[in-house]
C-alpha cells in the first residue's frame, strides 16, 4: 500500500505530489503546486524545487540554499490556511499556509522528543502560470498562525492548541 502525501491532502502519495515531483504531470493548481514544492523540500527533491520557481526570479546561490534548506530540516506539517485564484483557469494565485518544521538532527544524537524544536513558517505566496504551468514566484513571512484553543495544534502532534502551543 502506498503511503499518505507529505503535503497532507489525505491522498496517496502515489497519486497526489508524486507525478508533479516525478516530472510526468504538472500540479493544476496554485495549491498543487505549493502542497506539491513543501512534498518536494521533504523528499530532496531539489531539481524539481529549482524548476517550478519562475524562470525570470532565479538568483545566483538559489540552488546552494535549496540543498541546504533539504539537508538541515524536517518539515512535519503543512496547513493551507487560505487561497486566492489559482485555480486551473487563472493565471494568478496566492496560497496562505503555515508550516511546521524543525532542524534535523544529527543521526548519533539522541531521539528528539515531539515537540523538541518545533517552529513554524508562515507565509503568502505568490503564483503565475505561464504556458500551462504554474510558478512560485516568492511569498511574504507572516505572524505565525495560532488556531483557536480548542482546534488541533499547528505543529501536528494531534493534541489541542492549548495543550501543546498554545
């Protein structure tokens, strides 16, 4: 049985990010394609984070600081907190979401417990489409997003905010 998707769709990995991360279809959407680059960071899928940048936003240590970010983090959660456009008929779209994550930890170091480090990346980013696919162009940091007390946690360890970081 094939495993769930990173970008925490619910579906199979199989058939959500992976034929988007693989090179045989391109993401429809905004959203697919930013749940299909937070799979891609994840996976190490490096060439595929490059690729689906806008072309004309590229910038000299781009790739050096892809690997970096993949080789030092652990991205636990993702959120979609909002989209804008996007969709398989615009050529625009903007997704909200928020991230949780944490620095990797050295193999010889002790287990880290679930909530050892966690932090979170919020962020509005941009998208255009041009010729059929869709872009990342950059995004804006934003506060870090806080659920209601009662809602489950950002950071995916399935217990309420309040009683996790709240």
């Amino acid at each position: 049985m094939d495993r769930q998707c990173p970008c925490g769709s619910g579906a199979a990995f199989a058939a959500c990010c992976q034929p988007y991360i693989n090179g045989t279809a391109h993401a429809p959407t905004a959203e697919a394609l930013m749940r299909s680059r937070y799979t891609a960071f994840g996976e190490g899928a490096a060439d595929y984070l490059y690729d689906t940048r806008d072309p004309n936003a590229h910038y000299r240590d781009e790739r050096a600081e892809i690997l970096q970010s993949i080789n030092g983090t652990e991205w636990l959660k993702l959120t979609i907190l909002a989209t804008q456009k996007g969709g398989a008929k615009d050529d625009e779209g903007v997704v909200e979401f928020a991230a949780a994550f944490r620095p990797k930890r050295p193999k010889f170091m002790a287990t880290a417990t679930p909530d050892d480090g966690i932090k979170q990346m919020r962020e509005r980013s941009f998208f255009i489409r041009d010729e059929g696919r869709w872009f990342y162009i950059d995004g804006d940091q934003l506060d870090p997003y806080r659920p209601k007390p009662n809602e489950p946690c950002w950071c995916g360890s399935g217990k309420k905010t309040k009683k996790c970081h709240g």
